[in-house]
C-alpha cells in the first residue's frame, strides 16, 4: 500500500479541493490575519485545538465540515477567541469568507485534471466544506470530476474512513485502484490506510511528479510544467 512503484492498476486519482486544487490556504489565511492585524498565536492555537490529530470530537470545526454548524456559528465561535494586536475584538460577521478571500483555483492542478482525464484516468473530488458549498467555483470545476463528495453534504469528513468509502463506491473501484491527493497529513494517512496511494500536496509540480510515478506510463505528462 501507498507504494511509489509505477502501478498499471491505478485507474482514478481523488483530490481535495482546498490547499490542492486552490492557492495554498496558509497564503489566504496570513494575509487576512496581517489584513486584520489579528494577533496569529491565538488562531494558530484554536485552530490546534480544534483541527490536530488530537482534537476531541465535535469542535467547531468538525460541526461545520459535517453541516451540524452553520458558518455564522462557526464565525462567532472562532471570533470569539480572537483578538487583534491592539487587543481589540474581531469581528465575526463573515469571517470565513475574510479568512479565505484570497484563495483561488490553482491553474496548474486544474491542467493536471484535464490532464488526467484526456488520458483516461478518472477523477474525484472529496473535500472538507467549510460551511461554503455554494463558494467553491463550480463553473471551473464543472466537467473535471467524475464523481464529488463533500463532507458538509453527507455528514462525514475525512480521516473518517466512511467518507473515502464513499468516494471509492462513487467510482465504483477499489482502494488499491486509486490515487489520493491532499494537503493534510492525517487524511493522507487515513487513506494509505484504506489502501490508496496517497500523496502529500506541497505544490502542483511535485503532485505532478508524484502521480507519475503512480499511474500508467503516459498518463501525466510532464512537459505541461511551467
């Protein structure tokens, strides 16, 4: 499992969306604390708290990757550990969409996807929503993906085995059939688990370089890095 050995089998790759098929997030989230002039150890430690691979169940931010909190609950919990340098309150009204204002769809990846797919391979999206399914960019993504599950709509949210399951099942093939994409640690290693070959995402030409090794010769071309 999660051998980086070409493997002939391989048939579908499976993305996340934020931090892989976007901007990194850590770009959007420093500048809005800058913006802000947020003071970043108190969101560097809720966020911790709430998100580690030690977190207690049911955080704020598990609620609302499961749809069990709305993202003005959500905003008024995270703002609520805030304070700005100046130890003045933040302001809760629309904060996921301040945190992540800065985020865009990644070029490159969304060429890999293209890619992929005019090669044969199929894809799949399967993403922890933030409270936001109607922001992700659906007219770029429309046409990229054979099959997407997010979490806020079914309930679940990745490292839950259950989730994977369900992308798998979507696609109709099984784990050790499939590639794996993303940024965070914990869900890559939940899916090298299940028996997928999981990558870590740090950027789109080591993806790139990554799913070559992966998938059948031919299937990702690398002159389309720049």
């Amino acid at each position: 499992m999660g051998s980086s050995a070409v493997n002939p089998t391989v048939r579908a790759v499976v993305f996340d969306y934020g931090g892989v098929l976007t901007t990194p997030t850590r770009d959007s989230i420093n500048a809005w604390l800058t913006e802000e002039r947020i003071r970043p150890e108190l969101f560097s430690a809720t966020l911790k708290e709430w998100l580690s691979r030690n977190a207690p169940a049911g955080t704020p931010v598990h609620l609302l990757e499961t749809g069990e909190l709305d993202a003005d609950g959500f905003n008024e919990a995270m703002a609520a550990r805030l304070r700005t340098l100046d130890d003045q309150p933040v302001a809760p009204g629309d904060l996921l969409g301040r945190l992540f204002g800065r985020m865009r769809p990644e070029p490159a990846m969304l060429t890999l996807v293209r890619d992929l797919r005019e090669r044969g391979i199929r894809t799949a999206l399967l993403s922890n929503s933030w409270g936001n399914i109607d922001a992700y960019p659906w007219e770029q993504l429309a046409g990229l993906f054979d099959s997407t599950v997010l979490s806020g709509e079914v309930g679940l949210r990745k490292p839950d085995p259950r989730i994977y399951r369900m992308s798998l099942d979507a696609l109709g093939l099984d784990a050790e059939q499939t590639a794996f994409v993303d940024d965070g640690a914990p869900n890559v290693d939940a899916a090298r688990e299940l028996g997928m070959h999981a990558v870590l995402h740090t950027g789109p030409a080591d993806t790139r370089t990554r799913l070559a090794e992966l998938l059948p010769a031919g299937s990702v071309p690398q002159e389309e890095i720049r």
